[in-house]
C-alpha cells in the first residue's frame, strides 16, 4: 500500500518545523490561518525554507473573504507569485471565482501559467462552486496540479468522503483529489480508497498563554509533531 503524503497548512515557522519533525511530505504556508489563510510575508517564507527541507507550497490571497477579484487584486497576487517564485517557492496554492460562483478559467489559467513550471493546488473555493463536477472539469482546463476539496460540506465526514471519491474517480489520473477539512487520525477511516494519495490537515492544537486580557485573544494554535504523525500512521 502507497503511504500517504500529508501535507501540513501552517502559518509559523514553528508549526513548519514540527510539521516535517511528524512526518509531513509537504508544507501550505499562509497566515491568518483561521481566516481560511492568507498569503504569507515574505520574511516568514525565508526563514521556514532556512529550517525544513520538504517542500513548501504559498498560498497566494491578497485579503479574507469571497475569491472574487478585482483587477488591483488580481496585480498584487501577480506581483507575489513573481516574488515567491523568485526566492525559492516549491508551488503555490490559490482559487479564483466569478461572481456567479463557478471556477474563473480564464484568470486561474492566467495565474497558472505565471508560476509555471511549479504545481499550483486549487484550494476550497472549489468547495463553494454550486457544481462540483463542472468545477472540476474548470479547474483540470486551468492547469491546476490537484485540487483541494472537503467534498462540498464543512468538514470531512462520511458523506463528504464519498463525494470525495466519487471526485477522485472522475478525475483518474489527470489531476489529484486531495482531501482536506477536518481531517483527523480517526476521520481517515472515511477515506481509506486506494485513489487517494495526499491528505491536507493543521494538526494544531492550542497553547494557552501566560497571559489574559479582554481587548484581544492571547492563546494561540500551533502544529504538534506528533498530532501530524499520528495522521500518518
């Protein structure tokens, strides 16, 4: 049986170092990591690549919220991937829409052929699309590597996982099917078909500060080696 990459999405150098101390094949650096992520300073990046060797893949998002883009947007996540590219990035991560909702093709493709020839992952914007088979049919035309997909719902659960696969079997091998969202040691068992290779969880948990204060939450989340190992096991 093939052992299943696990990539880590973190957003401290921290997390990054406990990430490949637990096994991860791969890295998804962004910050703002409970705002479904951001892209990452540039600092950061530098520094993550100067402690871990696995690769690390950028999400690039110039702001919170929808995956619409204005035309200034679309000019700093351009500028970024430029940037990243240029300092050693492994591949990026990012999703586009229309205000319709579906998979914007045309700009996806645009971003897609700037980080050539690194992998880009369509992240779960692809899980707001109303149609997700027609998604992936959008995003295999925009020259995506893999998609990453919770399978339409909130979370990983039984029934997600088998959209899940039936995903990963319209695909077959002209893109990967990555799941993500909630993944857990105990979750995997949802998703155990021998068409799905790559898992994508935080395995965080939280670390409570010395301090308190009610102007602004101290405790924060970090990624736990161990938590990433026992994914993998």
């Amino acid at each position: 049986m093939t052992t299943p990459l696990i990539e880590i999405v973190a957003s401290t150098l921290h997390s990054c170092i406990e990430a490949e101390k637990g096994g991860a094949g791969r890295i998804e650096l962004c910050a703002a990591l409970d705002t479904a992520g951001v892209t990452p300073s540039l600092g950061l990046f530098l520094e993550v690549k100067k402690h871990v060797k696995i690769p690390v893949f950028v999400m690039i998002r110039p702001r919170e919220g929808d995956f619409i883009y204005s035309d200034t947007e679309i000019k700093v996540m351009e500028a970024e991937i430029a940037l990243f590219k240029q300092h050693g990035a492994d591949g990026f991560v990012f999703g586009c829409l229309t205000k319709e909702g579906n998979v914007d093709v045309a700009l996806t493709s645009r971003l897609v052929e700037q980080c050539e020839p690194l992998p880009v992952t369509f992240h779960r914007a692809f899980d707001l699309t109303p149609d997700l088979f027609e998604a992936l049919e959008d995003v295999i035309e925009s020259g995506c590597t893999r998609i990453l997909t919770s399978g339409g719902m909130n979370t990983i659960n039984p029934a997600s996982a088998a959209m899940i696969q039936e995903l990963a079997e319209e695909a077959e091998d002209r893109i990967i099917i990555m799941p993500g969202g909630g993944v857990t040691k105990e979750k995997m068992s949802y998703l155990q078909y021998d068409i799905l290779f790559e898992y994508h969880h935080s395995a965080r948990q939280q670390i409570q500060s010395p301090h308190s204060s009610d102007l602004f939450e101290m405790n924060y989340k970090e990624t736990v080696a161990e938590r990433v190992a026992l994914i993998g096991s």
